[in-house]
C-alpha cells in the first residue's frame, strides 16, 4: 500500500491509529521529478490531495 500526503507527522499516527496491526512502515520524501511535476501543474485540480493535509491512497 502507499500513502501520499502532504502532512506525514498527521497522517502516520491516524494510520496507526486505524490499522494498528501496521508493521514495516516506510517514510520517505518526494522526488525531484514529483517536485517539479507539482510545482509546473499550476491551476491543475487532481483531486483531494490538493488540499493541504489531504491524505490519497493507493493499493
């Protein structure tokens, strides 16, 4: 599973907090690519995770 948010200290206690049994979980920043991609997509909407702390997940 992956998690993209843009507030990683909210987002892994309320993941903990669903999914206690959690293990072997990995933190990691966004690359440059992922950076300029977001920083070029200006006036793009891509849905929730535009909002700030907005939390996506993908399986």
């Amino acid at each position: 599973m992956v998690l993209t948010c843009t507030d990683a200290d909210t987002a892994l206690p309320a993941l903990l907090t669903a999914f206690p049994a959690a293990r072997d979980i990995e933190v990691a920043g966004g690359s440059l690519e992922e950076a300029f991609l977001e920083l070029t997509a200006a006036g793009e909407t891509t849905g929730p995770d535009d909002a700030p702390g907005a939390m996506g997940v993908t399986r």
